[in-house]
C-alpha cells in the first residue's frame, strides 16, 4: 500500500519535475522486485543468482520477503499464545490472550460453524484459522510504511486458492472414496444421457473457483493502491499546490477504509473456501 509518506515523496518529485523519478516510486509499490543490498542482497547475487533446476527463479523478491515476515509474525503469536492457553484451561485473565481468543472463536462461530458438523469442525479448524489470520496479516502489513501487501500479487493470491482446490479434492476422496470426482460432484436422479454434461459443467465449476478466489483477493487488495497512484498522479497533471494537499487526504482517506477492506477480504476468502469444502464433503 502507498502510504502518506510515499505520498509526500510523489509530491516532493513532482514539484522537482521529476516524473520518471515519479514513475519509478509508483511501480516499486505496485510490483515486484529483487531485493539488492544487505545481506539479501549478497545472497541474491551470489548464492542465489543460479536458477534451480535451470528454470526456478530463487533470488529473493520483495513479495518473498513479506510472505517471510507474514509467516513469522504468526508464529511468534499463536505459538505463545497455544503455550498460554494450553495452561490455563480454565481461561486466561490476560487481554491480550482474550483478544485472540476472541479472534479465533469469531472464525469458529462465523465461519467453520456454518458449514461443517460434529467433529469434523475441530479437524476443520486449523487449515481456516491459518488461512484467515495469514492473509488479514498480510494486508495489514503492506499498510505499514515501507512494506507491501503481499496478498496483492496474483501469484501469492492464486498460491492461497490453489492450497484450497487442493483441500477440496482430498476432502472429496477422503469423505466419499476415489470415485467422488466422478459420481460425487453430479446431483442425484438425473437422466443417463444427461449425466456427462453435467459432470464438465460440475467439475469446470470446481476447477474455477480458485481462479474466482485468486481474482476476487487480488483485485480488491489491488485497487486501492491504483486508486492512491490516481490521486497522486492528479499532483503531477494540475502542478497545483492545493491540488496536492487535496490528494494527500485523498490517498489517507483511502488508507484508512483499506484498515476495513483487508479484514473483510480476509473474511470473504476464508469463508467462501470453507463453503467450497464443506460442499465437497455433502455428495449430491
């Protein structure tokens, strides 16, 4: 996310006329890059400068490098907090505990509850907490100045949907047997000659709901950077002082509806793969 800082820096270039200066602020926001200097930096260009394989890239990129500290950040708070709960099986009198625990009963209430039973709701619940706090972490971390949203890379997004389609095929199998994928997906008493059809058009409608997840993620943790660039692109095309203190607030504005925009995306991937699971494990 562009963030009042970079947005004082865009103005600051663009009253110097610098728009090249200006574009290259922009794109390093909004794609991805590897990093140089530091000890990345030194592990890029010499241990990691040889492609795996001769095909896979493993020089360490921005992107990478959040979904580093993304993965970090969780484990140095539910791991503790797992510690602490374990040991207080009878409740916690710490805020901080009762924060998460609030946060891990509204995912268990809002989102596992509705669509799975019985004992299947604890086995359920990991893969969806992980799912949902690894990706609220994520958008909330590219608001914080310097870092950027990982999950507004389309390869991270459709890495998430993919983790998905690939638990609602084991699901599948496991609950209903390896024939699931064949007479599973197909709703019950249709005509014979009717069966194939409807068996492309269930299967094609599983294999696109990750694509519908990855777009729905990516796009919307997207707009708001290219909202904040129009803002301050508008400093650029009027060179008006008031015009970019206007664009400023604008770009603030938008930042702090992100703060709302990130946790509902979270919720909204997080639920609709739980509705896509908890479907595989309901035969037609």
């Amino acid at each position: 996310m562009i963030n009042p800082i970079s947005a004082i820096n865009l103005l600051m270039l663009s009253s110097s006329g610098g728009d090249d200066d200006v574009y290259e602020v922009v794109m390093h926001h909004l794609t991805d890059h590897v990093l140089e200097g530091g000890f990345i930096g030194w592990l890029n260009q010499n241990l990691l400068s040889i492609k795996l394989f001769g095909i896979f890239d493993m020089r360490i990129t921005k992107w990478v490098l959040m979904l580093w500290a993304v993965m970090f950040l969780c484990i140095i708070i539910f791991v503790p907090l797992a510690r602490t709960i374990t040991k207080n099986k009878y409740g916690s009198k710490s805020r901080w505990v009762n924060l998460w625990e609030f946060a891990i009963s509204f995912v268990h209430d809002e989102i596992v509850e509705p669509n799975f039973h019985g004992e299947t709701r604890k086995k359920m619940m990991p893969y969806f907490l992980t799912l949902f706090f690894f990706i609220a972490f994520a958008n909330y971390l590219g608001m914080v100045p310097g870092f950027s949203t990982a999950t507004g890379n389309l390869a991270v997004a459709g890495g998430l949907a993919l983790c998905t389609l690939f638990f609602i095929i084991v699901t599948g199998f496991v609950k209903h047997g390896p024939m699931w994928i064949v007479t599973g997906i197909v709703p019950g008493g249709i005509p014979l000659p009717l069966f194939p059809l409807l068996w492309v058009i269930e299967l094609m409608g599983i294999l696109i709901r990750p694509f519908s997840l990855t777009i729905r993620l990516f796009a919307n943790m997207t707009a708001g950077h290219i909202v904040i660039v129009v803002f301050l692109f508008l400093v650029m095309m009027f060179q008006n002082y008031w015009v970019g203190i206007g664009s400023v607030l604008g770009a603030f504005m938008i930042n702090m509806l992100e703060l709302l925009v990130a946790l509902i995306q979270a919720y909204i991937f997080t639920s609709l793969s739980a509705m896509y699971v908890g479907e595989a494990m309901s035969s037609h």
